[in-house]
C-alpha cells in the first residue's frame, strides 16, 4: 500500500529513514549521522501537509513500511515549479517495483 505521509506517520517515517541510511553508503546521511528527534521530524510532516508542492508517499506491505518518496517543493516565488525528490527502498525489498509504485503516484 502506499499512501501519502501525514504528522500521525512521525514515527514511521523517522525509524524507516534511519533504517535506509544504516542500510545505504550512497544517502547524503550515514549511519547515526543524522540527529533528527521525533520533534523535528514531526515539524517536517506538519509543514509538509501544508505545502501545496511538497508530500511523502510511504510504501507499506502489512502495515511495515519499506520504502518512501519525499518531495521537497521550492520555497521562493521563482523557484516554487521545482523540487528535490528523495527516495529510498530497503534492501529487503529491492527491485520488487516499490520505486516505480513510489514514482508513479508523484503523477497522478
């Protein structure tokens, strides 16, 4: 399943992004790198419900997530067209089509 991440998924979306970057060498944070508490990532979801031009999709399979894709929209008159997307996938669940589900919902 996948659905659009709200401040009620704080939890979730902070435990899988630490999962991925002790997974992954190739993410801007490794391993106990990043300091995030619950509070701030909790911000981050509260802001993002209000952006028109930004939103987290999770990936789920029996209410464990697996896998995200995280847009970032731009913040300034001139750039508010464009964003950053994040995405990651853990390992156990790579080249099942997460992504591509991931993506696909960016477009709908």
């Amino acid at each position: 399943m996948i659905k659009a991440a709200n401040s009620g998924d704080t939890d979730t979306y902070r435990k899988l992004i630490e999962t991925l970057e002790a997974e992954s060498d190739f993410l801007l944070y490794g391993k106990g790198e990043r300091l995030w508490t619950r509070e701030q990532v909790a911000r981050l979801l509260k802001k993002m419900e209000k952006d028109r031009n930004s939103i987290i999709f999770l990936s789920e399979i029996n209410g464990k997530p697996n896998g995200h894709v995280t847009v970032l929209g731009g913040g300034a008159p001139r750039n508010i067209h464009s964003a950053k997307i994040i995405t990651g996938v853990r390992k156990d669940f790579q080249g099942k089509g997460i992504a591509k589900r991931l993506f696909s919902h960016l477009f709908i």
